[in-house]
C-alpha cells in the first residue's frame, strides 16, 4: 500500500529538525533583541514536561540525545549549518502550493488494515538475528548494531523503544546499570561507552507500541463545514481534502474514494498549517527563538546552556499543538473520505541479545591524538605507533589510508612495512599477498607458505556455517584453469579440480576434466563423497541433499548417493527452509506441482498449479480459473477450492483467514461471519 501520510517516526523527525533549526537560530547572533535575559526555572520547566504526552516526550528525548557531549565551539559550528537549512526551510514552505484540480485518470491503492505480521517479524528478527560490531577510539567503546538480515520495515502505525540493559564483558564482569533508551530504528543504531574493554554481548530491553483498534470517521461533499468526533471538513473540491482536528496526536491515516468507491493513492501532504498562515506560525516561534537567543547571550556554563535548549524544544512542543491543520492532493477525484483515529494502543514488550561478531583478536587499535595505541581484549596499553589511519586485515597485518601495509610484530611490539602490491584476509591467521601478478599465502609469522605460483587464492565460507572457510587456489597448468583445496596452514591437501562449487556444511559440488566435465561432491579435504556422473549436481541447503540432473531430468540424492526422490522430474526447487515444504515440477505442464519437505519425501501429489514454496504450516495455493485453497504441509485441504480470495491475518501471534468477509482459523473453522 502507498503511504498516505507522515509516519510518527517521519513526523517526529521533520518537527526534531525543525527544533534545532530553531535553537540554532536563537544562538547565532550575538546582538541584542531589545529583550531581557530571562532565567529559566527548573521546577517551572518540568511542570511543562509533564504536560507532554509520550509520543512528546519522544520528540524531546531525541533532540535532547547526545548535546551534553557537545563544546560550546561544537555548538556554534551546528548553529552555521542548522541556520542555512531553516532559511530554506522556510522559504520552501512560504512558496509551498498544492496541485488543485480535477485528474482525468484514477490511481487506485489498497485499504488499511491492521496487521501485527510485520511486528512479529521485527521480533523475531531482533531475537534470532542482532548482532554488533565494536570499535576503539580515542579512549571510548565504539557500538554499531546491525540485524544481520536486515528487520522488516516497521508499518507505520508502530513506534518503538530500546532499552540497553547490561553489558556483559568478556573477562566475565556485567556492567547493568546503562538504561541508555533510544527511539531509533535499533538495526541502525550507533552508541559509546567509555570502558575500553571488549563485549562480549549486550541486552537489550524492547518496547512497540502499535494500533490495536481505531476509529473511522467518514466525510462525503455534502458535509463541508460538518464536525464529528473533533474533526471538522473544511474543503473536499477535485483531488483536494483539507480538514482541523482537536486531536491531532490521534491522527494516523486518511483514504480518500471516487464516487465509484475506488480508493485513491495520495500526492501530496501537510500537516500542521492551515493554507495561507504559514507565516504567522513562524512569526509565533521567532519570538520564541529572540527570547531564547538573548538568553543565551548570558550563558556561561554548560548546564545553563543544554536548560536553555530543553526549555526552548518544550516550548516549540506545546506550541506545535495548535497546528491542527491538516490538507492533502490525491492521484484521482475524491467524493469521499475515511479518517483513522487511534482508539486503543497494543504494547509488546520483549528483551533480545545482541551478540559481537568482531573477531577476539590478540590486540585492537585505539586511535588517540597523536598516535595510535594498540591494546589488549582487556584494554590495556601494549604499544603506540605515530602512525595514524591504521585499520586491520586480519589479527597480524594492517593496511593505512594510502594503500600501505604492514606486519604487527607482537614480539618485537612494531610494525614492519611490507613491499607488496595488494593484500587480502583468507583467514584470522593468513592472507593473501600479490606481486608480479601472482599471489601467495602468508601465515602469521610473516612467512611466505606457498611462494608465488597461484593465479588466484580466495576464501569461501560455508553457507551453512558462517565461521568456516575453504581456501580455493586457481593455478593456470598447459592453459587451462585447475583448482585445488588450501588447509589452514596454505598447503596444498587435494587433487586438481577443473571446478569447485560453493561449501555448505562441508560439503561443494565439483567437476574433473577427466570425467568430462561431470560433476560430483567433494569435502572440505577434496575427498570424492558422490562420483563424477552428473550433468548437475547443487546443494538443497539443509540436511545435506543434492539436486542432481541426468538426461535432462531432475532427482534428489543424499550424501551417501542414495536415491531420495526419482530422477525423473522437469524442475525441482533446490531451497529448501526449516519450517516446511518447496515444490517439485513433474512435467513441463502448469498443472504437475507437487511439493516435498525437508527430508526430499514428495508429500503432496503433482497435481497442483504453482504458487511457490510453503514457509508456514500452511499456504493459499493458487489453481486455474482464479480459485484458491487452504492446504496443509501434509497435502490435507483445510478449506476447499473456492472461487473467493483467500487473505491471511495475523493477529497477536495468531493466524486467521478471510474470505468474501467470513473469517475463519487456521482449521479451516468458520469463527466470525462479517458479510453484514
């Protein structure tokens, strides 16, 4: 679906912009205003705190977040630039119109739902998924998250918090008293800590709060002028709706309809102005930003700085409160409309770990002002360099920012520069050097291992098992392009490959020349597991089956060469997942799907039209003439074939079914008849 408004999380970022585009402009000038310098009182300033609601309060965590680590320079500096985006700022928005008229041509969108599935993946995601990497600078803990496939999209009816609860350190000492809390998008969130010892994971403590239920307010062009529920229609004319609410905050979602009921995508928005008082709501905060600035002119600590900023940024809050404009343009003519409100928030509460994926290297680089200190897992001082720019390839060699490498010598506590012309990792312990364009291994004693005979030298990891690498060595023999396995100390330890597939669970498939190019399976030593007979052979990524093709037709073996399913079909689907099936094709028509599971057994007959592989324990699938199907991973049809849609929900956990307005469980049981 098309968004048709400001998400929370893209309105609280316009309007934190916005805020410190507006202190910035307060602290820019050092001339008089012809205002007096008034003290701020704390009690007073948190008698307004309380008056914030908790999507507010928001709004003022962020903008406050990090400003007690800024110097007075570093502030005048974000001043400048805060100051030339608010000029444009307001300058857009003076200029700003809407493109009124009547659209010769509808663009349809889809209706909101509520639907927690996106929810419940970010969940899930967080739990199985999260993983940090951590740096050493200047005396402090570097922090970067990341989900390592990356969590969905929060819909934008969610909000969410993070809760750093405990740091536990690998010489097995736990740090819980952080409570750090940020309302960021956590797979992208950066944060510090002053200890410099390495982590070995983090807890961390999540809050969602979404829209359980809502109310729905509809408008239609007869009713211009017409208040229900606190919101007033002030024009609906062509493509053009713009309407005042009292409750602003409640306000998530408008959808606008033709006459014909088709629901429109949105073009334009803007909430917060009524058309044509755009200058007199900044002429209301530039007295803000006047006070505030002369204010300022007689601040000499610190503390009475970041007081100044939290006053202002309340101040802006609760003034933005009277914004309860709201117009937009759709793609299509409106006749008339929906308004969402909140009606009742849903919470979820849930507590993940963040695991450290930087490597338990012998030491770690502390780049400081003058020099580079590389220090222990535990954070202590080994030795400096006055080299700057230092990054590591792997636990014993180092590149700079000028392409120049080296050898950290922990004996000898130096670093050696090396004459070579690139360098690559292979692994913790060794990498791959280039010269005179051929490429050799060397170890972590700064040995050459191989000597330059290799045209090629590249670590796979296993797709299985992310913490395993194969070293593959290309070297050209009589022209032609051989491969061969590397063990974890360089050497040669197989026979010669014409070609060698990717690793997964130990396991690559592989061709000889003298086999004419047949394919078989090799293990990680090179050792032959399935003979070199197949047009084809590829991994089915779980439980160690291989998708193999002969005579133009397609099977399934297992690692001993068994037969798991005949060689006998025209497509098989190799990616297979641990919760339930993937398809088979028996012949070249459409209507021969089949489906088999995880172990390669053919659980469902190949009688059925396509619509891809089962991910839950069951799946809609899709047969000819537009009918559907509720079939389980057994092959057993929990609802019938039946000419109406079927859409999946899930609700808290649970799923459920709607077809033609009736709702069913994931029994196929009728449990809600909504047709009235």
């Amino acid at each position: 679906m098309n968004k048709l408004y400001m998400s929370n999380s893209e309105l609280r970022s316009f309007y934190i912009k916005l805020i410190k585009a507006f202190v910035l402009f307060i602290i820019i000038s050092n001339t008089s205003c012809g205002q007096n310098a008034v003290t701020i009182d704390k009690s007073t300033l948190e008698a307004k705190k309380k008056q914030l609601s908790e999507q507010e309060t928001k709004m003022l965590f962020n903008f406050m977040e990090g400003k007690d680590t800024l110097s007075i320079k570093e502030s005048k500096n974000h001043i400048i630039d805060y100051l030339e985006y608010f000029l444009k700022q307001k300058e857009k928005i003076s200029s700003r119109s809407f493109n009124v008229r009547q659209v010769s041509k509808d663009e349809e969108d889809y209706e909101f739902r509520i639907d927690t599935t996106v929810l419940n993946g970010v969940i899930k995601e967080l739990k199985n998924q999260t993983i940090f990497k951590q740096t050493f600078k200047n005396n402090v803990t570097g922090i970067e998250f990341e989900v390592k496939n990356g969590a969905p999209n929060m819909r934008n009816n969610t909000d969410e918090k993070y809760i750093i609860k405990k740091l536990y350190y690998h010489d097995q000492t736990v740090n819980d008293t952080i409570n750090e809390t940020t309302f960021q998008v956590f797979q992208f969130y950066d944060t510090s800590f002053k200890k410099l010892k390495y982590i070995d994971s983090i807890s961390v403590e999540a809050n969602f709060t979404y829209i359980k239920k809502y109310n729905v307010t509809e408008f239609n062009k007869e009713e211009l002028g017409s208040e229900k529920k606190g919101i007033t229609l002030v024009e609906l004319k062509d493509n053009y709706v713009y309407f005042k609410s009292e409750n602003p905050e409640d306000f998530f979602l408008i959808e606008a309809y033709t006459k014909e009921g088709k629901m429109l995508q949105q073009e334009q928005n803007w909430r917060g102005f009524a058309p044509g008082k755009e200058t007199i709501v900044y002429d209301g905060k530039i007295e803000l930003f006047k006070q505030a600035k002369t204010n300022f002119r007689k601040v000499k600590t610190k503390k009475e700085a970041l007081l100044i900023l939290e006053n202002l940024s309340v101040d802006i809050i609760l003034e933005r409160r009277e914004h309860q404009h709201f117009q937009y343009t759709f793609k299509g003519n409106v006749d008339h409309i929906k308004i969402h409100t909140n009606k009742q928030i849903g919470e979820k509460t849930m507590l993940f770990t963040a695991v450290n994926v930087t490597s338990k290297s012998p030491t770690f680089i502390n780049e400081v002002t003058d020099r580079t200190n590389f220090i222990d897992i535990n954070g202590t001082t080994l030795f400096s360099t006055p080299k700057k720019g230092l990054e590591f390839i792997n636990f014993f060699y180092l590149e700079d920012e000028d392409d120049n490498y080296y050898y950290l010598d922990l004996k000898q506590k130096k670093l050696l520069g090396l004459d070579v012309a690139s360098m690559y990792p292979l692994t913790n312990t060794l990498v791959q050097v280039s010269k005179e364009e051929l490429e050799a291994v060397f170890n972590e004693e700064n040995k050459n291992v191989s000597g330059y005979i290799y045209n090629k030298i590249e670590s796979e990891i296993d797709e299985n098992n992310p913490n395993v690498h194969h070293l593959i060595a290309t070297i050209l023999k009589k022209g032609k392009k051989v491969e061969v396995i590397l063990d974890n100390k360089g050497k040669e330890i197989s026979p010669e490959f014409s070609g060698i597939g990717s690793f997964n669970d130990g396991f690559a498939n592989a061709s000889k020349s003298d086999n004419r190019d047949k394919e078989g399976v090799i293990d990680a030593t090179g050792k032959t597991i399935i003979p070199f007979v197949y047009d084809y052979i590829r991994n089915m990524n779980y439980g160690n089956l291989f998708v193999v093709k002969k005579n133009n037709v397609y099977g399934i073996i297992d690692s001993q060469g068994k037969i798991i399913l005949p060689v006998e079909y025209y497509k098989i689907n190799r990616i297979l997942n641990y919760e339930g099936l993937t398809y088979v094709q028996k012949r070249e028509d459409y209507g021969s799907y089949g489906y088999i599971n995880n172990k390669g057994k053919l659980v469902i007959p190949t009688n059925h039209y396509n619509m891809g592989s089962f991910r839950d324990s069951v799946k809609i699938i899709h047969r000819k003439d537009d009918k559907y199907a509720l079939i389980n991973d057994k092959g057993e049809y929990i609802i019938p074939y039946t000419a109406e849609k079927i859409i999946k929900i899930e609700e808290n956990g649970t799923e459920y079914y709607n077809i033609g307005g009736k709702t069913y469980n994931d029994n196929g049981e009728l449990i809600n008849n909504n047709e009235d």
